[in-house]
C-alpha cells in the first residue's frame, strides 16, 4: 500500500466530511441522547450505565456504516470514486484513506460516551478499545454498501436494514432468548457484552465471532470494489 496515496484519501475525505453537516450529526446525536438519559432516568431495576452501553452499541453500527456508505456513494454519484479507482488507488488505501477520517470521528463520539459514564483508568482503555473494535467492523460494512451501490439514495435504502438489525439487536436479545441466541453471532452482541460485563466476559467464541465478522464484511468490499475497479477501466477502453 502507498502511504502517500492513503494520505491523500484521508485529507480529502476529511475536508467533505467536515462540510457534510449530514454526517457530522449522527456522530453527535447518540452521544447527547445518552447523556439525556444517563442523567435523568435512574430505574432502580436496570444496571449501571444501562443507557450509556445501549446507546454506545447503536452508535458503532450506525454512525460509521451510514457515514461510509453515504461518503462513498456520493463520490460514485460524482464519479470521484472511479477517478481514484483508475489513479491506482487500491482498494485497500481508499478504505485506510476513507475510513480513517470517518473512525476519528466515530472515537470522539466514543470519548464523549465515556465522559458521560465516568470512565477512567483500565476501564475507560477497554470501553475505547471495544468501541474502536465495533466502529471498525462498521466502517468495511458500509464501505461495502456504499461502493456497491448506484447513488446516495440507494446507499441509504441498503443501510437502513443493515444498520437497524444489528444495532438493535443487542436490545431485543435482553427480551426474547430466541434472538439471543442467534444474536451472539453478530459483532454488535458481542461487543455489547463486553462492554457490559468488561474483560472477564470475553471468551474464545468471542474472537471468533468478531474476527469472522471483519473478515466477512472485507472480503465483501473486496468482491464489490474489485468489480467496479473492472468496470471503470473496461468503460476507460471503450
């Protein structure tokens, strides 16, 4: 990979992003609810930081996969992506170059989630590391959408499905044991878990769930990044 390539995804993903007002709420909106809620609502049958673990799980999914795939959809819809594609820009320097900026942001919103719990010390290192772990499997996710799809309304009518089953997933597992059990495959039941339990709930099935999920979404992106790269230099030729 060229590191000069990356980089010059990276500051130009970063100059859109700070423009698109779009993207830049959701990496607000979900840290300011759970504060709201953190502060105001104190059920004594719920555990400590409910709010701030549910909230946080919605967050990783969301944020970072409608962010990537609403990125990358607008550069398809303006032919910015096939550009970069035909520049040799490999698929793995733009997803390093895109995702970085869009995984800054998505810490920062971690940070605040931490602030609003109190985090510190050894506690506040595993919560970040769990968020910067679900806000990586998200980002491939919606990289993938994002470059599979036509334009920007296509990107959302993908995303939305997505983003909502595996977001909402760690919630319905508390109620229903049926879709506990099938939610313990998905990278954001996992992480919930871990996050609400700490470190002494993480498992050898743990690492695989989490690794065979990365894995799957990549090579997803792979598979639909390869084919546009295919598609632009054939329609190059023509």
């Amino acid at each position: 990979m060229s590191l000069r390539h990356i980089l010059t995804v990276f500051f130009k993903q970063g100059k859109d992003i700070m423009r698109n007002r779009t993207i830049l709420i959701q990496f607000v909106l979900f840290p300011v609810l759970a504060a709201i809620m953190e502060y105001s609502v104190k059920p004594e049958e719920l555990p400590e930081h409910f709010f701030i673990y549910m909230f946080a799980a919605m967050y990783f999914v969301m944020a970072p996969l409608t962010g990537m795939s609403a990125v990358i959809a607008e550069e398809k819809e303006k032919n910015t992506l096939r550009v970069l594609l035909m520049a040799d820009v490999t698929p793995a320097e733009y997803l390093a170059g895109t995702g970085g900026c869009i995984f800054l942001a998505g810490m920062a919103g971690s940070c605040m989630f931490a602030v609003c719990g109190g985090f510190s010390g050894g506690k506040l290192a595993w919560f970040l590391l769990m968020m910067a772990a679900g806000t990586a499997v998200s980002l491939v996710a919606g990289a993938a959408i994002g470059v599979w799809s036509r334009n920007q309304t296509s990107a959302a009518s993908l995303s939305v499905p997505v983003m909502m089953v595996f977001s909402f997933l760690p919630m319905l597992s508390m109620f229903n044991e049926a879709v506990g059990r099938a939610a313990k495959y998905a990278y954001s039941q996992q992480i919930y878990r871990l996050m609400a339990e700490g470190s002494s709930a993480a498992k050898g099935e743990t690492g695989i769930v989490l690794a065979g999920n990365f894995l799957a979404v990549f090579l997803i992106f792979r598979y639909v990044c390869g084919r546009q790269q295919r598609g632009s230099k054939k329609s190059a030729n023509r």
